[in-house]
C-alpha cells in the first residue's frame, strides 16, 4: 500500500517507520521546514544545543517505549529537576517534604508531611476541576504560592475553570524526592531529537517533503490511505468551529562567559514576570560550552497549537469532530492535535505503534 503522512513529528514519523519497515510506500510531509515536530532540537548560532519549541525531556514507564526508540538513538540518562520560586526564594517543585521544611520553617519527616497535607487540606466532593484536585490535596496557601497564578498565566483560565486532569499531572510528595518525573526510563537523545527522527525517516521505501501544507496537497495525491497528525478541526475546515489551544512565545537568549545559569533544567515564575517558566539547555543536554542558552516561555491565546484547553465544553466540541474523523473514508487520525489530547511523548509513540498495527498485523 501507499500512504501519505502528515506530520514528521512523533506521531507521524512513528507510523511512517513502521509502516515502510512492513514493505509499505510512505510519503511524508510537514508545513515547516524540519522534521521531529515540537521536539526538533538544533545548534543556535553559537553552538549550544537548543530546543527551539521549548524543553522536551523524555521519560516513560513503557519499556517497550523505550526499547523501540533506542533503535534510533543512543541515550543520556537525565533527571528533570524544577524549583518553583515564591517571594523571590526557590523552593523544590513538585511540593515535597524539603519544600514544606523551607517554606514554613519546619523540620517535618515524612510522616509529619503527610500530616501537614492532611491538616491543611480542603476536601472537595466531586474533584472535578483543577483547583478541586489541589485543594484536596495540599490546601489553600501552597494553592495560592504554587499553582494558581501560574495557571492562570499558562492556561489564561482559572483553575476552577480546568478539568481535574490538568492539575492531577502534578504529585505531592511527602518524602524529599525533587525529580519531576518519576518514571523508570528517563533519559535524553544523546544526539539530539533531530538526529533520532532522522534516522527513524531513513529508510528507502520513505520520502520526506518539508514546508508542505497539508490542505495544498489533499486533493491532489493519489494513494491508498492519509494519516493525518495536524489540528482535527483544521483538516475540517473548522466546521464547528476552531478548538481552542494555548499557545507559546519563545524568548531565546545566550549568555556569553556564562556556564551555569541556574542551579536547575527549569525554574518557574507562578508569580512574578509574564513568562511561566526559564529552561537552561545544557543541563538536559549535559553539552560542556563556555556560554549558555536559556529559553523564557510566554503562554499566549494566538499562535501555533501548543495544548488543548481541557475544559468539558471544548470536549464536547472535540467530539463533534471526531464523529466526524471516524466517517471519514481513507483517513486515520493520529497524535495529540489530531486527537485533541495532552500526550506526552511517550503517549504519543505507543498511540503511533497501535495506529500503525492494523496494516501489520
């Protein structure tokens, strides 16, 4: 068979790989002008490794996740840590044991922890939204220090607006664990994520066409099948309306003569300045560079299409368009903007494997 991908991000680049690996004839296409999506990494102009669409880091619990990506890659084993910093002091983030003592002036075990969560916790039935998930779980004041201007600059909603899941990503821990992932795998390409999505499209029996929209080229290929990874209303022609996503700005800078930045990958501003959150690359990427490049993050309303507003109405609006995608003859939809859903990476490759399996099997 011949298919048409589009999209040479996860999603699509998964598929396009396993499909030519089972003697099918794939053509790949993206509107922009590399391949490996949001994830694509690059040397700026002073060579420091960068992640142009904001840090990426890989962490998964599927081993064999893991397995099937490390045909392409070889890995640097990494540990995301954040500090979250309040009143102009940097406490560990997720919340732990560590951040209550320094916060609060206590010298808590991990029993005292879980007490101090149990204490100062508002219970809330049904945990419905964002703000319900973190009132239940840590109370009013860390609420306030932590999440809820931080989320109402990434998201520009309040949290009681938010579906439960969006804050349910992030745990609390009673023990002095200061990794923000605490999967089994975590680890970094050790080229880069461009070189892996590189070698995963190296195959004979695939081509690859960048800066190619979709939409001019729909109706005029001919093959046997479409798998379709872009935004699911788009491919509609925003029938019902668009879905609503947030976007981001990046602000890139190097710094030069200086080696470390920060202490930490990333640290986040709930609180103060208009971005959420500064990343310094050479810790995920362990590059050694007499300079360093950092990346402040801006949430906006316009712009690409970062992550889904998980609210109940955009659900509902999702699933008038997926009706839709599941009569659609000759097309299956893949990926997070295809299936309006906040994956993570590995998510988005175990989705890629399942989607490719049908032509497989």
């Amino acid at each position: 068979m011949k298919f048409l991908i589009a999209g040479a991000g996860f999603a699509g680049s998964v598929v396009a790989r396993e499909l030519a690996d089972a003697g099918h004839i794939v053509h790949v296409i993206d509107r922009r002008s590399h391949v490996a999506g949001n994830a694509y990494d690059e040397y700026d102009e002073n060579g420091v490794l960068i992640h142009r669409y904001g840090p990426h880091i890989f962490h998964t619990n599927g081993a064999r996740i893991a397995e099937y990506l490390s045909r392409f890659t070889d890995w640097r084993p990494y540990e995301h840590r954040v500090l979250g910093v309040v009143d102009g002091v940097s406490y560990p983030f997720p919340i732990n044991r560590d951040t209550l003592n320094k916060l609060y002036g206590l010298e808590l075990d991990e029993a005292g922890a879980a007490a101090f969560f149990e204490r100062v916790r508002e219970p809330r039935e049904p945990v419905s939204t964002s703000e319900d998930v973190v009132l239940n779980s840590v109370g009013r004041d860390l609420y306030e220090k932590f999440f809820l201007n931080y989320t109402r600059k990434q998201w520009g909603m309040d949290p009681s607006e938010l579906k439960a899941g969006v804050a349910a990503r992030i745990p609390f821990r009673t023990n002095s664990d200061d990794r923000y992932f605490t999967d089994t795998f975590q680890a970094m390409p050790a080229e880069g994520y461009t070189r892996m999505f590189q070698r995963m499209l190296d195959h004979p029996s695939i081509s690859v066409e960048l800066g190619v929209e979709f939409a001019e080229v729909r109706e005029c290929v001919t093959v046997d099948h479409v798998i379709y990874t872009g935004p699911i209303d788009a491919y509609f022609d925003f029938r019902f309306g668009r879905l609503p996503y947030r976007s981001l700005r990046f602000e890139h800078e190097f710094l030069p003569g200086v080696t470390k930045f920060q202490s930490v990958g990333t640290v986040n501003y709930p609180n103060d300045h208009a971005y959420t959150r500064i990343t310094e690359f050479k810790h995920l990427t362990g590059q050694q560079h007499e300079g360093t490049s950092i990346v402040r993050e801006y949430p906006e309303a316009e712009g690409d299409p970062y992550y889904p507003v998980p609210s109940a109405e955009n659900e509902a609006l999702f699933k008038r368009y997926e009706t839709l995608a599941k009569d659609e003859p000759g097309v299956s939809f893949v990926g997070r903007l295809a299936q309006y859903r906040y994956y993570n990476m590995d998510q988005v490759v175990g989705a890629a494997l399942a989607a490719a399996r049908q032509w497989i099997d």
